[in-house]
C-alpha cells in the first residue's frame, strides 16, 4: 500500500503531539516538515524520520508528493498557512479556531473551492470515540431530547510569559479562541447555533480575554451555560440534559476523556469508560486520510459549515463582549 504522505507546518508543541500520534496510524507517512527556521525543521524531521526539512512554509507547499498538509501555527497565522498549501493543491487540515473571523473562513473557503482541494478545521472532538457514542447515545433517544448543555474548559495559564501565544494579542491570545472554543463546539453540536448569545469576560491589559462566561438562548427554549478560563484550573467536564435523562462527560470531555455516565431520571445510571493510549489526535488524522483518498473536498462528521457556525458563533461572542484584534 501506497503511505500517505503529511506534510506539517509548524514545529510547536501540538505538531509534536500529532506528529506522535500520526507514528500510530498504519499507512500514515510523516514526510515533510516546514519551519520559519532550518534547524528547526530538521530536528523536527530527524525526530520523526521525515525525508524532507524545509526552512520556510512556501518551500513545503511547494513539495511535490504531500497527499495532506497540517496546519499548527498561532491561530493569526491560519488564513495565509492554509491558503499557501491549498494554492498549490495540497489537502488541508487546519488546527482550530480555523481563523480570526468569518471574513477570514470565508477566504480559505474560497481557495479550497478555486483549487478543488480538501479543507478541514481540525476539530479533533469529533472524531473521539467517546463523543461518537454520547452522538449515538442520543441519536437512540436515549436521554431524550437535549435541552441544555453545560461546559466549562479552564486552565491555570499564568506560568506562559506575556509574549507566548495564550497572552500575545498579536498571536491572538486569549482564552475564548484557545479553549471556550470546545465548550461552544458541543453545544453546536447537539443543539446548533443559538439565537442569542449573553457573555462576560475579563481582560488582561493586553486586551484579551483571561476568562470568558457564555449565555446560549435558543428559539425552542434550549440553552446553554458554558464557559472558559486561563486564571484558574477547572473541572473541565460537560453536562448534556435531556428530556429523559442526562449525560455527564468526565474531565476533559473535549479530549483524552476518562468516560461518561448515563443518568436516567428516577432509574439507573451508566459509566462508560475510556482510556486513550495516544493523545486523541490520530481520529481526525484518519478522517483526512479518508477523505482524501475518497477524493472528498470535506469531511462529512467535521464539515466546513460547522466550521462557519463555529466562528460566526465565536465572532459573536467576541462583539458582545469586546475582544478585539488587528485582524477584524
Ligand atoms: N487541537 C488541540 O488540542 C490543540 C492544542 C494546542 C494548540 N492547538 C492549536 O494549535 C495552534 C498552535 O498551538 P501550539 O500550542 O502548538 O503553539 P506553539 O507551541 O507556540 O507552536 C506554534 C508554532 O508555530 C510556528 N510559528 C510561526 N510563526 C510564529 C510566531 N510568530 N510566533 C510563534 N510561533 C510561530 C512556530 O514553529 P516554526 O517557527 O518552527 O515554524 C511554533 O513552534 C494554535 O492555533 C492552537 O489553537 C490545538
């Protein structure tokens, strides 16, 4: 069988991770690898074995033989990154928040059309065995229908300097784009966009946000209370209730999640646990390999009018509460 060559742009920590978990993946090459810096991309390559080390982004989107490219730089860097490889026809899977803004979206959108060329945000939630089954769970009307969605994700983040990419308006810093973006993603998921958003957020004096509270109303009622932070280490774990029973997702429900319990109200409860051996990157990586060999443009389960709800549904919340950056 043919591997299927990634390509990776970016030599931070989640490169390191995904490109741990793409050594899992029978089939899956981890074949190039581009840096703003040489040295970087070669002790990346020799790390993982990668034939080609490329000194800046346009040398490996310009790399013949790359089936998929993954995206890994500061969320400001995602609109050029991503439309540099689809330009030159390589497949894209790009970390999340997929950019600044719906403007930006907009533009990626349009090259992977211009190009015919798979774009995915790699919203890695989806593909995780233990929220496939909380889907299926539901889909079988098991909890009844969903009425709200509670999610917080925080993190005590005051270790990271000011310039690193959680605090540097300039990177986009802030925790609503790094992290209150999984808490929205599960209340999209199983309940759709909202109809009006309430939000609260503090501000560091860089102007962004160190924690973010949301408020989703729904037109048939439903609602959401969710909620992200860097100033302090929360239970990280989501709560869906339905009309006959609730589902409780263990820390961190977005992620390497330990399990979840089934409550039916007035009878019996059900923990199905879950142990991942890898960090839980390998799913979406399978999903592109997919596709892309499938010939798709996009994913089925991650499709890119999720992504566009998901940032519409992010620049919302940022208008209501005033986070700003230089690229709105
Ligand atoms: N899915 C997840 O679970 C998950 C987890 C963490 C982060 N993320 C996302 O992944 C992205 C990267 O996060 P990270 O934690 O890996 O960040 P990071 O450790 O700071 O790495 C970012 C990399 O981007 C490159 N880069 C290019 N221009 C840069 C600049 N001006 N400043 C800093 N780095 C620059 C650097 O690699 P070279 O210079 O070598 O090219 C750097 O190593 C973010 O958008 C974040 O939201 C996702």
């Amino acid at each position: 069988m043919q591997p299927f060559h990634w390509g990776i742009i970016g030599t931070g920590k989640i490169a390191k991770k995904f490109a741990d978990d793409l050594q899992t993946i029978e089939g899956a090459k981890i074949y190039a690898i581009g840096s703003t810096t040489q040295g970087r991309a070669d002790a990346f390559a020799q790390l993982y074995g990668a034939p080609h080390a490329f000194g800046s982004y346009e040398a490996l989107a310009q790399c013949p033989d790359i089936d998929a490219v993954y995206i890994a730089t500061p969320h400001v860097l995602h609109c050029e990154n991503t439309i540099l490889c689809l330009n030159h026809q390589k497949a894209v899977l790009c970390e999340k928040p997929f950019a600044m803004n719906t403007r930006q979206v907009s533009l990626m959108q349009a090259a992977a059309l211009r190009n015919n060329t798979f774009l995915m945000e790699a919203m890695w939630t989806r593909f995780l065995p233990h929220i496939q089954q909380v889907i299926q769970l539901i889909k079988e009307d098991m909890i009844g229908e969903v009425r709200s969605v509670k999610a917080d994700f925080g993190f005590l983040a005051n270790h990271f300097p000011p310039e690193s990419r959680l605090w540097n308006a300039a990177l986009g810093g802030g925790s609503l784009l790094d992290i209150g973006i999984y808490p929205i993603y599960l209340a999209l998921l199983l309940m759709g966009k909202p109809h009006k958003i309430k939000a609260f957020a503090n501000f560091t004096n860089q102007r962004v946000d160190s924690m973010c509270n949301m408020l989703f109303h729904y037109k048939d009622g439903k609602s959401a209370i969710l909620h992200s932070t860097l100033e302090a280490t929360t239970a990280t774990e989501a709560y869906i209730y339905g009309e006959k029973g609730s589902i409780h997702l263990q820390n961190r429900f977005h992620g390497k999640c330990d399990g979840f319990t089934v409550m039916l109200y007035g009878g019996e409860s059900t923990f199905h646990p879950y142990h991942y051996p890898t960090h839980g990157y390998n799913f979406e990586a399978e999903e592109v390999m997919r596709c892309v060999k499938a010939g798709k443009k996009q994913s089925d389960l991650m499709p890119l009018s999720m992504s566009n709800d998901l940032i519409a549904t992010l620049d919302k919340v940022r208008k209501s509460v005033g986070i700003k950056y230089a690229e709105d």
